[in-house]
C-alpha cells in the first residue's frame, strides 16, 4: 500500500530528501508517495504545512511519514499536530553533541545551505563554467582540468561533470569518442597530454539504445548493432591506453563520482 512522505525543511530540503530517499530504499516493494515541502521556517508556514499533511491523512487513511530537518523545535511541534509520524533527522545527534561540545544548539533556521564561504561559492560557478565550456570537446583546452571524461555518446559524461562541478568545486572536462576515434582504435592527439587525467564511462548496449532513442529517434545513432559497436571499440580503447574505467548503468551520478574521486585521490568536500 503507498505511504505519502513528506521532506519538511526550513531550507532547500535536500538534506531531508537525500537522507529520506535513503531510508526509503531499505524498503523494497514499498510504494511512496513523495512530497517536498522547503523553506517551512515561520509558524504560518509550518500551519499550512501541518494542514496539507492532515488533509493527506484525510484523504488516504493513512499515516503520513515526514522527514524532517528544520532546526526550530516550536515549528517541529507544529508540524507534529497533524498526526504524522515524524523523522527528526537532527534529533541522534544534536543532544550528543551538545554535551561533548558544552554548548546548546542555536536553533537557527536556513544555516545548512547558507551562503557562508564566497571563495567555495565562486569556485563551485568557475567549475561549472568550466564544464560546460568545455563539454562534448566545445573547447579542448584541457590544461586546468582536474579531470577529463571519456566514452561514447550519451554514456553520462556531462550529468557526471556537473554534479562534481557543482557539488564539489571540480573542473572536469569531457570528450565524446568520435566513430574516427573507435576506428582507429587510438587516442585523440588533443588528449595524449592529459592521459593521467582521463577516466572512462561506458555503459550497457541495451541502456545506452533506449537513452538514444528518446534523443534521436529511429536513427542508426539509436540503434543496437550500433551502440554495441561502439561500446565494444570504446571499452578495447580504454583497456589498451590503461585508462581507468566504470559502467554507469546502475550507478547513480553520486557513486559514479565518489569512484572517480577514490581513483584520482581527491578529497573535498560537499559546498
């Protein structure tokens, strides 16, 4: 039976979505019903959240189940009125670290995706920039890249790039393999000088083909015979250069560059 959850922040409500999608996973067959409800940070927002959640129950006769990560414990108790099961993401650690740190916590609402440090702000734009600057080989001055990602069309280079960019502040470029590249079975000259900065993404025929089709349907671009193809002289090339690889096919972005940050050595943080 489908359960409604609801991601209640008084911020953007990612850290309640990821950390509640999370929890949910260990659930299998369990259908949820998802709702996202951010910047919950007055009392009239927190009624009106209450409201909704209550009128859900109403509706479905079921229990709703609410994540929640806002830092003020009077509009957690608001919220608490409308009968829902509540998940306080904070509440494991706030009492454990105010005694080992001898302080109170503050309370204070919007502070975990707050524009605090400009430095990290502006390094996160420049990398994105960058990636998109230098995506599907546009510009292939490679020389500020942290990192260059390699393999065929549609194989989830440039989510991949982004996400590093925007997470993390990583320059990554990346460069599609090209039928010339597969046929010749060689590196491209322009990446010769970075192959210590190269990381290869393939992914399965069958996936790839379904991800070309909604692009470019009924085209050869979309078809099997092809997708193995160059899969097939991608995956040779990469294994004959030495270039470090994964399949993306049941990776999600965030693995795939946890991978690509273990293989490099790089150590940051999310901004």
């Amino acid at each position: 039976m489908q359960r409604t959850v609801f991601f209640i922040s008084d911020s953007t409500g990612i850290t309640a979505e990821t950390i509640g999608n999370s929890i949910l996973a260990q659930f299998e067959g369990m259908a949820f019903d998802k709702h996202r409800l951010p910047f919950v940070d007055d009392a009239k927002k927190a009624e009106a959240a209450a409201l909704r959640i209550k009128t859900r129950y109403a509706q479905t006769g079921q229990r709703p189940i609410v994540v929640n990560t806002m830092a003020d414990r009077a509009l957690c108790d608001i919220v608490a009125t409308s009968g829902a099961l509540m998940l306080d993401v904070f509440a494991p650690f706030i009492g454990p670290l105010e005694v080992e740190l001898g302080a109170k916590r503050s309370g204070a609402v919007n502070r975990s995706h707050g524009l605090v440090d400009f430095d990290k702000y502006e390094a996160r734009i420049n990398a994105t920039n960058y990636a998109l600057t230098h995506d599907d080989g546009i510009d292939v001055d490679y020389a500020q890249a942290d990192l260059i990602l390699v393999g065929v069309s549609r194989s989830g280079k440039t989510p991949t790039c982004l996400y590093m960019a925007l997470h993390y502040g990583v320059s990554a470029a990346n460069y599609p393999l090209t039928d010339d590249d597969l046929d010749k079975l060689e590196l491209p000259p322009r990446l010769r000088p970075y192959k210590d900065r190269l990381f290869g993404l393939t992914i399965d025929p069958q996936r790839l083909a379904q991800i070309r089709e909604q692009r470019r349907a009924n085209s050869r671009y979309a078809t099997i015979e092809q997708c193995r193809w160059e899969l097939a002289q991608a995956e040779k090339l990469m294994r004959r250069e030495a270039i470090p690889s994964l399949n993306t096919t049941h990776v999600s972005i965030e693995e795939i560059a946890s991978k690509i940050f273990e293989r490099f050595g790089i150590e940051r943080t999310m901004f």
